[in-house]
C-alpha cells in the first residue's frame, strides 16, 4: 500500500535536513491557496489531489540548482505548473490526434511512447529538467490516469516502465526509500556533492556510453 504523499514529504525533508541541508533550504514554503485556484482556472480544471497535496507541502524549488527527482527534475510551483501547462499545451496537434483516435492511446501503451500526445493539456506538468524536459501528471481519463510520464519536445512523451512513475505518491515514496536507504532508483543513486545538495547520480551502462530509457 503506498504512503500517503505527506508522510512522503517528512521522510524526504528529515533525509535532506540531515544529509543534504542546501536542497532542503531550498523547498519552497507551502503554495497559496489561491495560486493552486488560479492554476485550475489556467487549467480548465482541479488539479489532481495528490498534486494538491504536494503544493501544499512545497510550492516547488527556491532556486534552479537544486534537482529532488530522479532524473535531474525540479518540481514546480503552482504558478510555474500555470505558465509552463500553457507553453506545452500550445504544441498538442490535436487533428492528428483525433484523426487517430484510441490508437494513440494504444500505441502509448504498447510502445511506451507517443509524439501525438505532447502537449495533451491534460497531462500536466509538475518538474522540469535544465535541459527542456518535463516531468507530466496524467489526467486524462483513461488507464494511465494518475501515472507520471517524461515529456520532452524532441522525443514526445516517454511511458516509463518503472514502478516509481505509477503515480505521484508512489514517486515520492520511491524517493524517500532511495535517500534512506542508498540503493538505486530506475538505476539513479542519491549523492550529496560537495555543495551539500542532493545529486542523483546514472552509471553508464556497462560497455556503453548511452544514458538508458526510463
């Protein structure tokens, strides 16, 4: 049974207070009730509860050096999540999506990746990465509601195979599990550098030099 996102949160803000104390000074304080509303209105709907949940924890990073997920992602604000859901929003091609209909879904089952469903404004995005790339909440109503994807320009939207991507609870419970005990997460191991921030560190494959998919 997955744990409840704010005991989550505890976990993660009690490892970094003691191991990594500049990434904990730099979550931001709890979001104001009225951004998280003025998000849905940007939006065209509520936000997904967990997400809520964890606004209301942390309103995102103070600053954009600090990377808590997996992947080198750093969560967003309410106001951020805004601005950024109307950017990408802007590139869904929503003809060819129609024209394609379930098969987009099935085939982003199938494969784990789909072009078509970049930009789909109910995928909502939550973290980004220095190099364009989205972490995306899925609120679309079919079986990956609540799944968290990767979503990036180039390459579309990614369906990662890792339990941790199920849902954003079981991501921070991954997350806190990774930072108390040290073992990997889809293959990134937590490090503190010498800035006492959290780092997630990838080991190349053996005998490659190319980063693995999710």
């Amino acid at each position: 049974m997955t744990a409840p996102i704010s005991e989550s949160w505890a976990r993660v803000e009690n490892w970094l207070a003691e191991h990594a104390p500049v990434t904990r000074a730099a979550l931001a304080p709890p979001a104001d009730p009225a951004d998280i509303a003025a998000t849905e209105r940007v939006i065209g709907r509520p936000l997904p509860k967990p997400l809520v949940m964890s606004l209301l924890r942390h309103d995102g990073l103070l600053d954009g050096w600090s990377a808590l997920l997996p992947g080198f992602y750093s969560l967003l604000s309410a106001r951020r999540t805004a601005a950024e859901w109307k950017i990408v929003s802007g590139f869904y091609d929503r003809i060819t999506a129609d024209e394609e209909g379930d098969e987009v879904d099935d085939d982003f089952v199938k494969t784990g990746f789909s072009s078509i469903l970049y930009g789909h404004p109910r995928l909502i995005p939550i973290a980004r990465e220095v190099g364009g790339g989205y972490l995306v909440l899925d609120d679309r109503p079919e079986a990956d509601r609540g799944r968290v994807h990767e979503a990036e320009a180039t390459d579309g939207v990614t369906r990662g195979g890792h339990g941790m991507w199920a849902s954003l609870p079981v991501l921070m419970e991954s997350v806190a599990t990774s930072l108390e005990t040290g073992r990997p997460v889809n293959g990134y191991r937590p490090e503190v550098n010498e800035e006492q921030r959290l780092r997630w560190d990838l080991p190349p494959l053996r005998g490659e030099g190319t980063v693995r998919r999710p």
